[in-house]
C-alpha cells in the first residue's frame, strides 16, 4: 500500500492514463512500455525514492492485470412505462 503522497499522485497519474490509453486502443503490451517508461523516468530523475518507485511498481502492475479497472461501463437499458 502506498503512503507517500507524492507517490500515491504518480500513481493516479500512471492508472488514468493507463485507461485512458485503453480507451483509445493501446493494449497491454504498449501499456507495460508506457509503465517501463515512466519508471524508468521516476527513477532517472530521482524524484522518488528507489524504494518508493519499486513500491509504485508493484502496485501499478497490480492495477493493470485486474481487468475489473479497464471494463466498460454499460448503460443501463432504459425501461419504457407505458
């Protein structure tokens, strides 16, 4: 679980951007590239701790294979009351 508030920021950033580009088509394995690249990105600059990207790391790979977060939702039927 994640404590740190920037970290907890990067992570709502890299998961709405994961569903947004699955919304627009991209797939896991250009997922996993986007979530490579961040990371990598994290830890170059050092904006987080290595122990904190890591961290950040399992829980993004935990977010992306548990489908529930990329279902669509489907509107419900609307019913005619005549």
């Amino acid at each position: 679980m994640l404590q740190d508030a920037k970290t907890i920021r990067y992570y709502q950033r890299i998961t709405d951007a994961l569903v947004d580009q699955w919304n627009r088509g991209y797939r896991t394995d250009d997922l996993r590239r986007y979530v490579a690249g961040y990371l990598a990105a994290l830890r170059h600059s050092d904006a987080v701790e290595p122990y904190l990207v890591h961290r950040l790391e399992e829980e993004v790979t935990r977010f992306m294979f548990d489908p529930s977060n990329f279902a669509e939702a489907q509107p419900k039927p609307e019913l005619d009351y005549r």
